[in-house]
C-alpha cells in the first residue's frame, strides 16, 4: 500500500521505549517488553507504534544525542530482538515507525571524535566548528561548535544559506554533501530491517541560521529531495516531521507533521494550564479544556485552518495526546471529565490521531521528580527550544500496567526504575480499566472504533468550525464525507452551554454523547450541552 493510504488510517501510538515495559529486570523498559504488550495496543484499535530514539547513544539527551545510527541501543536489547519486533508488530498489521535525529548527534559519536581529534585542520566539515583551535588536551568544549539543542548536540553541518563568518560553509560544501548521502543511508539501512517510516526530530533545524527565509527554503529542498528518492526506492514508508509547522513541513515533502508546542500558535491555547510543564498563551489565561470554561478557540482556530489551507491535498496534520517533551493530559486541575471531552475532539480530528502511552488510562502528570537523561530544561537555555519547556520528567514516568510491584511496569528494585512510578494510590492502570466499562480506557477503544466505522470522523473529512459566538463554548464543528455529515460537539467546561448553530440537516440517533440535545428551530440548529457533556451526531 502507499503511504498516504496507509497513513490516513492509522491512528498512532508513541512509545517511550525507557518507560513502557521492562521484561530483563533493570528498570528499563526494553524491546521484548513492547513485543509482549503488541496485543494490548491492538486491543486499543492501534495500528502503527512510533518509537522515540532507540539507537546507541550515551543518553544525555534520553537518546536524542545518537552515538552510532546503525545500531540498536544495547539497553533496548539486541538487533535480533529489533528484528523480532518489526516482525510481531507486522504480524498484527502493526506498522513500526522510528525517530530519526537528522540534525545532530552525541559528541561521542565517531564522525564527530574523528574532526574533533584533528584540531586546527579545516579538511573535514561534517560539524560546524567555530572554532579549531581548541587544545587537543580537553577537546572542543561548549561554544567551539554549533549545537542544535543542548549544547552536548553537535549540529550536523547542512552548510549555511548566508555566509558572514569564515567558519560557515555555503550548501553545497563536502561536508553538507556528506551529510545529506548519510541521511538517505540511514533512512535505507532502517527500511531494509522492516521499519516503516521515520518521525524527524528537529526537521526544520538542517541549514543555519535556522528559520531566515532562505535557510527555510534551503532545508525544505534537502527534504524534497529525500522524499522524491522515498517515492521511488520506498513509496510506501513515511515520513513525519516535527516542524510543528505544517505550511513549511508537508510542502518540504513530508507526509504528515505534528502541530505542537512551538512554531504554529494553537496547541497550548487548547491545552496547557500552567500547572504542568507549560502555560497558555501569555495574553489567554486558561485554556480552552478547562472546568472553568474561559479559554478561546481564536489562536486555535485561525493557526490551524491557515495551517489546513495551505496543505489541502498535500498532507497530513496531527494534534497528538500527549509527547515526551510537554505536560500529560491529565494535569491538575484537569479531571477525568474534561479528559473525556478532550479526547472526543483528539479522536474526531482531520488528522490521524497520535497517542503518547499512558494517556489511554489517564496517566498523570508526575510533579517534582529528579530529573534524568537532559529531561529538565527549567534554567536550561536549549539552544533551539524555542520555548522553556520545563520539566519533562513528570511525563516520562513507568507504565502502568496493573497492581503487581511496580504497577508491572518491571521487577527492578524500585530504585533502580528509569522514573519512579507514579506515587498515586489511585493511579490508573490497564488491568483495572481493561475490566470496567466505563473507564477511560474503554471509552478511548470506543472512540477509535468510531472513528473507523464512520469514514466521516477521519482524516478525510471536511473540517468546519461552526459556533462563532464570541464564547466557544461548546465547541462546535462539522465533519463531512462523500455526503455524510457529522456533528460534534463538546464542551469543556463545568457549565451547561447553548449555541443556535447555522448548520442545515435533522439530527440523527447520537454516536457517542452525554448531556447533549439537539433540536431543529428552522434555519439553526440549537444544541444544549451540559457541563462536561459531549455529543457526535449524524446530520441527515
Ligand atoms: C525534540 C525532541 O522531541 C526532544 O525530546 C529533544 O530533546 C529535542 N528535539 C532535541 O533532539
């Protein structure tokens, strides 16, 4: 199948490969621990895993900082259990994607210890060094190189699209050059081991200075170029960036992009409260899935459909539940209910959905743990974040399998875990949820059940938002396909809410829905939803 096809109905699940499941005993969740829950994730309705980094790497940067792109990082497991993975994943037509770190590596990476070894020569340029002459005693320090995040993440030279210092290199210098061949080796090399397709870290960071027109136009054309060679030698893997900027991204020739917490507006002001990792926008103080019901849709609404408008036809955007670098859903003061209303619009977007593991049962935000692998970047200046982050520690915590030691997540002692588990005596878990109807977890296989059975609910359908009064609440809008016509409507807040909605149809027997009414007043529809209530209904 080709991408796109493949793509538009997969609903993604992220995996944290340190986190999710550890079957050898040393707190680390590792490969086999992935292969033994591959049911439990088919069980949810997922269909395609994305796995952060998993390659050698000395972890300063939880892997982030890639020693050796052709190696599987030994404390996952072996190639062969890599091997095995891909093919028990494939065998319940799960597809594999893996996280590709195309801008920079570890300083212990050998390309980098071999320029770094040979002071005050210019023959070799695969790094950006500003400066040569470091002694070769200490070796280059902070400041000698570009970096790309932490200053331990030596950029990838992919040559300047301006020059005004001796040390840049125009694009097409051998080192660029260099790096650009490596970039199709590594994608080939993982392709031919089964895997189907890549998320980019940082994919818009490739030619400096990042972000000037010219460099964005310079970086798209290195990912053009990529992705004309994947549509011939490799047309049915894919390619997903994190831009967070879908207008650069999608039109650079990625199949998808994540719209995130950084570049497009839009995410943080549905949802970050500030009490996790990170806050609203600076002149919005609650956003909008909240109990207080005083958020705005506005960035939202005018980022995204910009965002729509100009990769119509192109590609794909996805609103994940959840990362690795940001606040989990489940942050104080968001509840459950709000959870539920926040999982309904996930679930019933234009894109295919992406699910960070843990988020499915309610995984809380873990507050003041000791951070670990560069997971804290509070008083960090990450050189290209962009935004203060934070604490990303409370997000990367155990899996949360069941009430066995270590909520089954390993049987390290418990100070040997990645991340404590969640202290919580209440804290979610699959075994308990797996059984109860109502849990969040049954809500969320419903949802994606939904989703599957009516076409009109996934990525190919219109979007339009449709309540326009100046409150938002709820928040409205019309799914449509081939003439099918759905409504959904949610509403966050802890108050009823009412809204005429200029939307033509009768309102047909509900999907899914609480506290929603519906009821045709000759050209509007009025809909009443109570506080946390939710409603998807057919139009016909
Ligand atoms: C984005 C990743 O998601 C984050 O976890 C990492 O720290 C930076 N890129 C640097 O690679």
């Amino acid at each position: 199948m080709q991408a796109m096809d493949w793509l538009k109905e997969a609903v993604i699940y992220q995996i944290y490969p340190q986190s999710f499941q550890d079957t050898n005993g040393d707190g680390i969740g590792d490969f086999q621990g992935i292969i033994k829950r591959l049911d439990y994730i088919r069980s949810i309705g997922i269909n395609t895993i994305w796995l952060n980094p998993c390659f050698d790497s000395p972890f300063g940067d939880a892997g982030y900082d890639i020693r050796d792109f052709y190696k599987i990082a030994p404390r996952y497991g072996t190639e062969e259990d890599f091997e095995e993975l891909v093919k028990e994943a494939h065998a319940r037509e799960i597809r594999v994607v893996l996280d590709f770190v195309a801008g920079h590596t570890s300083m212990d990476n050998p390309w980098f210890q071999a320029e770094a070894e040979k002071p005050h020569s210019a023959d070799s340029n695969r790094y950006i060094w500003r400066n040569r002459d470091f002694d070769p005693a200490t070796g280059p320090q902070k400041g000698d190189f570009v970096s790309n995040f932490f200053w331990y993440q030596p950029a990838l030279n992919f040559g300047y699209s301006e020059i005004t210092e001796p040390w840049q290199d125009p694009l097409h210098a051998p080192g660029p050059q260099k790096n650009r061949e490596e970039m199709r080796k590594i994608l080939a090399y993982w392709f031919d081991r089964g895997c189907d397709g890549f998320r980019v870290d940082m994919a818009g960071s490739l030619v400096k200075p990042q972000d000037t027109p010219a460099s964005v136009e310079a970086t798209k054309a290195i990912w053009q170029e990529v992705r004309a060679w994947m549509d011939e030698a490799y047309p049915d893997r894919v390619l997903l960036s994190e831009w967070s900027f879908p207008s650069r991204s999608i039109n650079a020739g990625f199949h998808l992009d994540f719209m995130l917490h950084f570049n497009t507006p839009g995410y943080s002001s549905l949802f970050f409260n500030g009490k996790g990792t990170l806050a609203p926008p600076k002149d919005q103080a609650y956003c909008y899935f909240d109990a207080e019901g005083q958020g705005s849709l506005d960035v939202f609404l005018k980022s995204y459909s910009e965002q729509r408008e100009a990769t119509r036809g192109k590609g794909l955007i996805t609103l994940p539940v959840g990362c690795h670098d940001f606040q989990r859903l489940r942050c104080a003061p968001r509840g459950w209910d709000e959870l539920r209303c926040a999982w309904v619009f996930f679930m019933t977007q234009a894109g295919p959905p992406t699910i960070y593991y843990g988020e499915e049962i309610g995984m809380r935000f873990v507050e003041n743990l000791e951070p670990k692998e560069g997971s804290t970047l509070a008083g960090i200046t990450a050189v290209n974040a962009g935004t203060d982050l934070g604490e990303r520690a409370g997000t990367r915590t155990p899996m949360q399998w069941d009430d066995s030691k270590n909520a089954g997540f390993s049987t390290a002692p418990a100070e040997r875990l990645y991340f404590p588990i969640d202290p919580d005596e209440d804290r979610p878990t699959v075994e308990s949820q797996d059984k109860d109807p109502n849990s969040l977890l049954n809500f969320v296989r419903e949802l994606i059940r939904l989703r599957k059975a009516n076409p009109v609910l996934g990525t190919d359908g219109e979007f339009t938002f449709l309540n326009t009064t100046e409150q938002h609440y709820p928040f409205a809008y019309l799914r449509e396909l081939d003439g099918a016509r759905c409504l959904v409507v949610i509403n966050p807040s802890r108050h009823a809410r009412s809204v005429d909605l200029r939307v033509a149809g009768e309102p047909c027997e509900v999907l899914l829905g609480q506290g929603c009414v519906c009821e045709r007043h000759g050209e509007s529809l009025s809909v009443t939803v109570a506080g946390h209530g939710f409603g998807i209904i057919p139009l016909r």
